[in-house]
C-alpha cells in the first residue's frame, strides 16, 4: 500500500489539469471583463454618435416643427440597436439663440423624446440663460441646435464597469436659417 501511495505522489499526469482548473477562473473573468468594456464602449460611440447625427439632421433644415422632430425620435430605435432605447434612452434638442454680443445666450425652445428616461437637459430650460461651453463662440444674432443623447446604462456581466447615466451633448450650427423658433 505505501508503494502505491509512493508512486500516486510522483505522478504528475493529473498537473495539467489542476493548472487549467487554477487558471480557468482568472481567463474566464478576463473574457467576460473583455466583453463588458467592449459593450460599454460601443455603447459610448451610438450616444455619441446619435447625438451627433441628431443635431446634425436638426441644424440642416431652415425650419424645425414637432413633428420632425418626433418623426427623428421614432428612428432611436433603430440608432441604438442592439441596446434597447425605452426606458433607457432620451435625446433632447435644444435651439440656443445669442440676442446680441453683449447679452447671454438662451434656451428658445426645446424638445425631448426617444425614450421615458427621466433626464433632464444640461444646457437649461426654454426661456432661461443657457449652458454652453465657455470655449465655444458665439455672436449676437446667431443660434446653436444642442442635441444631448443621454442612456442609462446597467452592466450585463460582472458589474467591471458601474451602473451609470451616459450623456453626451452636440452643439451645431444652423446651416440655413436661425431656428430660433420650433414650428
């Protein structure tokens, strides 16, 4: 019995597979962390870029109504496929318009849809000074379309990257009229 006992101890047939089964943990958390940043960033570039597409659409025309606008907010759907926009999702459109050089810029009119996520706009409310960048110029008589796309994102796996509100905010030019009124 202490022969067989001897020679079970010098064996080392079984080695790899108890390095695998000590190293299987560390891969199998390094895959899944992989693919939860990796959806993280993908899901930073659609808002970035459906905040981007949206005041970019917005800016083209020389005048906006509400229903262009919701007509634009029924595609966020499709702009955030394959995360799911509802509940989680809302864009908001602001017109920023500069009265003249000397006085502050304000919120004209403002618009929100593409989901019922509970966001409120950075750059203010209709009728009050608004928020811009200091960096960004502005001269009196001129207006900004502002698109914020803003997403509640919860982690799939893990929770490597945290639970939270993903925002980004566009700022463009009219390219043919003002907008400085929503039809």
């Amino acid at each position: 019995m202490t022969r067989n006992l001897r020679r079970l101890l010098r064996s080392t047939r079984g080695a790899a597979a108890i390095e695998f089964a000590l190293v299987l943990p560390i891969l199998v958390i390094t895959v899944l962390g992989t693919v939860e940043i990796g959806r993280y960033v993908q899901l930073y570039m659609k808002v970035q870029n459906v905040a981007g597409n949206v005041g970019d659409i917005i800016s083209r025309p020389e005048q906006v109504s509400a229903s262009d606008l919701s007509s634009l907010f029924s595609a966020s759907p499709v702009l955030m496929n394959p995360f799911e926009a509802g509940p989680k999702l809302r864009i908001i459109v602001s017109g920023v318009v500069v009265p003249s050089q000397n006085d502050p810029p304000e919120v004209a009119w403002q618009s929100a849809g593409g989901g019922s996520l509970p966001a409120a706009s950075t750059v203010g409310a209709v009728g009050g000074v608004a928020n811009i960048p200091g960096g960004l110029v502005t001269f009196g008589g001129e207006a900004l379309i502002v698109a914020e796309t803003v997403y509640d994102y919860d982690p799939w796996l893990l929770g490597i990257v945290p639970d939270q509100l993903v925002r980004e905010t566009a700022y463009f030019r009219p390219r043919r009229g003002t907008l400085a009124t929503m039809n």
